[in-house]
C-alpha cells in the first residue's frame, strides 16, 4: 500500500524542473535554419524566379510550414517529455481548432462570394 | 457468503485508485503550463485575424492592391530584427542558466533594442501607408490587414514593456527563482510572436506581392 501510493506521488512529482530551454548548440541549430528558410521565400518573390503564381504560392507556404515547425521545437522547446505531454497536447488541440477555423472561413466565405447575385459592378463586365 | 464479507474486512486493505490528500506542489510549478495555455488561446485570436484577412484581403474596393502599398525590403529587415531578437533572447536564457545577471541583463537589453527597432519599423511603415491615403477605412483589405499587423505589433510592444519591467526586477532583487520563473514565461511569449511573425509575412506580405 505505502508502495503504492509512493508510486503514486513520484509519478506525479515530475513537474519540479523548469520548462527545457535549449542548448547554445539547439539556439544557433534554431537560428541558422530560420535565417534560411526567412531568406529563401523573400528571395523567390523580390527575384520572381519562379513564374507560375500558384507554384510560387504553394513554395513559400511549404517554407512557412517547415519555419513554423523550426521554431516550435528549436525556440519554444515543445517535446513529448515537458509537463508529462500536456504541452504537446495543448499544442496539437490549438493547432486543431486553427485549422478548422482558417480553412472552415475561407471555404464558406469562397462559396458564400461565389454563389452571391452578382453586383451591377460584375453584371457590367458580363458579356 | 460469510467468506466473502470476511476478505473484505479490516485485514486486507482496498485498493488505492487516487490521493486522497493533494501533496505539495512546489511555489509557481504550474506556471508554465498556465502561461503555455495562455499563448496558445492567444494562437487562436491570430487565427482568427488571419482568417478574416484571408476572406477580405482581396478586396481593395478599387483602392490600392498589395503590389501599390507593400515594400518588401523594410518587411524583410523587420523580419531580421525580430529573428535577432529570438536568438539573442534565447542568449540570455543561456546566461540566466549559468546565474550570471549581467549577462542576462545585456542580452535582455540587446533582445529589447531588437523589438524596439522593430516597432519602430513598423510604425514607420504604417505611416507611410496613411500619408499615402492608404488607411483602414479605405478598403476591407487594408481594415484586416492594419488589425492583423497592428495586433501584432501590440503584442510585440507589451512584450517589451514587459521586458522592460523584468529588467529592473532582475537588476535589483537578483536572478531569484520568481523572476527566472517570469523570464521563461517571455521567454515563451516572445518566441511564439516570431512564429506568428512568420504567418504574417508569408501570408499578408509575400502573398500580397505575388496576388
């Protein structure tokens, strides 16, 4: 019983030391690949390397992506380990909720736009 | 049926699902947690400007479009400034690590001129964007954007009051464990501004060119 219940008390004990933050060596690991990752997408619209709009488009997200996902582990530190995974899970609920909410808006609002009587402004540039 | 009841009295203990007594939890232990949700509620009102700006950013009510307003060099030194300011942040930590306060209190300082400079940046830049008659109430593209970028901004200004204010904590009582404790917490605030920062210029900013 006494065993137990100190299982109980250790298991729960894990919250005693401060948040992970990182090493000289994961800051500049951090820095080096956001520096990259910032410079890269500025390069390609200021340069208009790539002329396809929607390739461009598409590109720059998938760095924004990749940064986000840089600095999450690299600056703020989320892991598995921190606060026995509630900072994970609150991280994977926000993240969640984001996503319902910025692709639910720009779904319904592209659609309400599009099925609208179009203004005398369109009905004008109408053949 | 007298067996049954016997096994289930005095001698044999039941068994233990929970504490009954709540043990001791060290002072500020749930701090981090606390402040982690915090920013990640504050996550949610960034998602919900940047949905907004996504519905109405094009919308320029035969106003000026992204291409007329935007210049993407001083987004891209604002963008520097910040990134700075997350490292040499990060450098302080380092240095509250190893209790040393006056390192600390540099790389606060250093972080602080980052974030003051950016402000400063973006203030410049949106006084251009008004003297150019490109205000928020010109178009429903301009109203988002201002809100959007101008939230940002305010956050990026309380963080460095409060930066200011830690500071002068540390300064005077010392690297104590209350204000390690509140110098994680900005320390949390300030990274997840930088990745909101990254939202708004590939968004609002590299987006807007490319439309």
């Amino acid at each position: 019983m006494s065993l137990d219940a100190h299982a109980l008390d250790e298991s729960d004990h894990g919250h005693d030391d401060s948040p992970p933050h990182g090493t000289l060596q994961s800051y500049l690991i951090g820095f080096g690949l956001s520096v990259v990752l910032t410079a890269i997408p500025f390069w390609l619209v200021m340069s208009g390397v790539i002329a396809d709009k929607t390739v461009a488009a598409i590109t720059i997200m998938g760095f924004a992506f990749v940064q986000i996902i840089v600095h999450v582990i690299y600056f703020l530190h989320v892991d598995f380990k921190s606060e026995r995974g509630w900072t994970i899970m609150t991280f994977i609920f926000t993240v969640v909720i984001l996503f319902i909410t910025l692709s639910g808006s720009l779904w319904v609002m592209y659609h309400l736009t599009s099925n609208m009587a179009p203004t005398p402004a369109v009905m004008r540039q109408m053949p | 049926m007298t067996v049954l009841t016997d096994t289930a009295t005095p001698g044999a203990q039941a068994p233990v699902f929970y504490v009954a007594d709540e043990h001791e939890h060290p002072e500020g232990a749930s701090t981090y947690l606390g402040f982690w949700i915090y920013v990640m509620s504050d996550c949610l009102i960034f998602a919900c400007l940047f949905a907004t700006f996504g519905v109405l950013g094009g919308n320029y009510a035969a106003g000026p479009a992204p291409k007329d307003v935007f210049e993407l060099p001083i987004v891209a030194v604002n963008t520097a400034m910040l990134l700075l300011s997350s490292i040499t942040y990060g450098f302080a930590m380092l240095a509250m690590d190893r209790d040393k306060t006056g390192a600390t209190l540099g790389w606060l300082a250093v972080t602080a001129l980052f974030g003051a400079a950016f402000v400063g940046i973006e203030l410049h830049e949106f006084a251009g964007l008004i003297h150019e008659g490109a205000t928020p109430e010109r178009s429903a593209f301009l109203s988002s954007f201002f809100t959007l970028v101008g939230t940002h901004g305010l956050h990026v200004t309380s963080g460095l009051v409060w930066m200011v204010v830690l500071m002068v904590q540390v300064a005077t009582k010392g690297l104590v464990q209350a204000n390690k404790r509140r110098l994680l917490c900005l320390s949390m605030f300030w990274h997840f501004l930088d990745v909101v920062w990254i939202g708004v210029f590939t968004f609002v900013y590299l987006l807007g060119m490319l439309r």
